[in-house]
C-alpha cells in the first residue's frame, strides 16, 4: 500500500503527526491500554490516507485481534522501539520516500514480532486473585454408609 502511494498531503501529515503526538503523550503517562490502542491504530491510518476502505476494514479487524497480543506480550521497551518505527516511516513518507516507508514496515513489523515475548502469560487477575484468596476448605465428612442413619442423610429431589 506504502509503495503505491506518490504523495502524502497536508491532511496526512497533520493526522499522522498528531498521532504520533498521542502516542508519545500516553507513553509519557505511561497509559499502556491508550498507548497499545494508538500504536495499533497507526497502521489504520496509514491505509486511511490511501482511501482503500476496503483495506482500511481489513486493518481495523486485523488490529483489534492482534493489539491483545501487544497488550500482553511487549513490553515497555519493545512498545518504544514501536513508536520509534513509526516515527521513521512517517519520516520516510514525509520525503515522499514511499518505497523507503514501505520497508520500514516491513522491518517495523519484524521488530515488533520479535519483541513479543510469548514466552510467559502474566495473569491480569493476578492481584484480584490474590486478594480474594481464601483459606484452604475442609472436605465435609459424608456419612458412613454402614451407619443406619444414612438413608436419613440422603436428600431425595
């Protein structure tokens, strides 16, 4: 999509930059949910610009599925290494460099999947669990059935 675009207009730069302002500001704030949200949403309005609504629908279901997995599985470091790829491929499209901003991407979205680290599943209930915790129940004890009194214990519905 990068590739064949030949001109990045006035409009875009100011959505794009304002963007990227945004993302900035919710690192600053350290507002992981915003921030994981906004760098999903980047890749939607690169495809906004090329007036493909088409794709633009297919970047919106594709970004909702795969910002859960950012969510989780990158980390500080790794979500401004993100923000920094986007900054040079808006760069690259500032230039009108759209070859260059297409394998920004490319090299952008191999970072990113490298930064994933898939390798632990943090619990997000964690400190509600622990919390909530309760000791230990004692299994009751049932009656013998040996014992002529069972028959009583025994409920019928």
């Amino acid at each position: 999509m990068l590739r064949s675009m030949r001109v990045l207009t006035g409009e875009g730069r100011e959505a794009l930059g304002a963007h990227l302002n945004e993302e900035k500001t919710a690192m600053a704030a350290g507002d992981r949910q915003r921030l994981t949200y906004l760098m999903g949403d980047f890749h939607i309005r690169i495809a906004e610009l090329s007036g493909n609504t088409i794709i633009v629908d297919i970047l919106r279901d594709l970004t909702a599925r795969t910002i859960l997995i950012s969510m989780l599985y990158q980390s500080e470091f790794h979500a401004a290494q993100s923000h920094d790829g986007h900054c040079r491929i808006f760069e690259a499209m500032q230039a009108g460099d759209f070859v260059r901003a297409a394998e920004l991407s490319v090299e952008h979205l191999d970072e990113v999947e490298i930064g994933l680290d898939l390798t632990t599943r943090p619990d997000p209930l964690s400190e509600l669990r622990s919390s909530l915790s309760l000791p230990a129940k004692t299994v009751p004890q049932l009656p013998d059935p040996k014992n002529h009194n069972f028959k009583g214990a025994i409920k019928t519905c």
